[in-house]
C-alpha cells in the first residue's frame, strides 16, 4: 500500500497577507486542495495524509464545506485523507504523519509541499516507481541560471539541480531515518535520509511545479492554471 504525506504549514508570512499560503485561492480553488486533486488523479488509490497545524484545522474544514471538498475521515472512500497536527519543524510535522502509517506497513510513502499543486502526473508516478527499487527518490531540475558564491564566486551550474516533491522512499526507512534525533542539517526529507546513511536517486521533475511562497509565486500560478 502507498502512501502520500501532504505538509502544509505554511504561515504566509511571506505573502505579506493574514491567510496561510496554501489556503489562498487559484483559479477559484485553494492551492491545497488543488495539491490534493492532482494526487488523487495520478494515484487514485495512495493513502493521503494531510498534516495541517492544530490552529489551522477548524479554517480547513470550513473551506472545504465551502468548495464541497471531502473532510477528513477514516474512511475508504473516494477522497478520503487523514489529518495529521503539525508540528515545530518539517521534520517533525512528517513524522506526526508517518505515525499515522502503520508500523508494518510495506510500499512507498512521498511527502509533498501543499504549496506544489503544479508537479505532473508523470513526475508523481515516476518518483513512486523508481522508489519501488532505489528506496529513496527526488525529483529535480536543471538550473539554469548563472550560479555565484558570495565570496568564491561563479559556480558551474551543471553540477547542481534544484530540488522538489514528492520525494519518495521505502516505508520502513523513511520510519527508521525520522527516528534520528532532530538537527538543523534536516531541510527535506531527502537530507533525514542521506544523514540515516541511504543514498539518494535523482529523477527528472518538471519545471512547472513551484513552491508558492510569494505574491509573485501566486501570479505565476494563475498564469499556469
């Protein structure tokens, strides 16, 4: 059985507005949700954890009542997800959703940013895939633009990628790297996992899929929608 964590706790901070970022609306539908919809239509069977700040829940129900959008439940049905609390950190927040996931669960869990509704069906499926046997999978980008140091100056960007989400792994080691104690170095899950002692797969993402975290992110993705 597969498995999607979905983490959204964002503040919106950024976005120089009082609603989170994955709250706002595009094209007539909160980011989050259209995060979810496009899950649902790559793997219409994945077990999807939503991991939400405790604060945020009560305003979440109450969108998806106004978009006729499932609510949380138990259920099996089509739609359905759990919800998880967030916590402090990423790090922390996706292992109150792996606790969600039973201990002896086998198949491949993705974590996702709620503020990536653009990744493409065939990135989600790609990274679930190449996860069955690399056991831990990130997609990249190229970068192109010109990369420099500030004090060593340009760097050659051909050797480095811009990462995304979904990043996949095997059930039980993302288990066992999220049962590290926590430190600074851990900024995605990718880094919990390397850290843990398991190497990393890089697969093609699409370069659509952008983190919107600015009110410029929010124009690009109405552009997109």
């Amino acid at each position: 059985m597969d498995y999607i964590i979905i983490v959204a706790g964002g503040k919106g901070l950024r976005m120089g507005g009082e609603v989170p970022k994955q709250f706002l609306p595009v094209g007539g539908l909160p980011v989050l949700m259209r995060t979810m919809l496009r899950f649902r239509e790559a793997l219409p069977d994945v077990k999807m954890i939503l991991v939400l700040p405790k604060a945020q829940q009560e305003y979440w129900r109450s969108l998806c009542q106004q978009h006729q959008f499932p609510l949380p439940s138990l259920g099996e049905g089509l739609g359905s997800y759990q919800l998880a609390d967030g916590g402090k950190t990423r790090f922390h927040s996706v292992q109150s959703g792996l606790a969600l996931i039973p201990d002896d669960a086998e198949g491949v869990v993705g974590v996702h940013d709620g503020v990536r509704p653009f990744v493409s069906v065939e990135v989600i499926r790609r990274c679930y895939e190449a996860a069955r046997t690399a056991k831990a999978v990130v997609p990249v980008i190229p970068v192109v633009e010109t990369l420099r140091h500030i004090t060593e100056g340009t760097k050659p960007r051909d050797e480095y990628r811009l990462v995304q989400t979904p990043q996949c792994f095997d059930i039980q080691l993302l288990k066992a790297a999220n049962k590290q104690p926590y430190t600074d170095a851990f900024t995605d899950d990718a880094s919990v996992v390397e850290s843990y002692g398991h190497p990393i797969t890089l697969v093609d993402g699409n370069r659509e899929n952008i983190k919107i975290t600015t009110p410029g992110d929010l124009k690009m993705a109405e552009m997109l929608i």
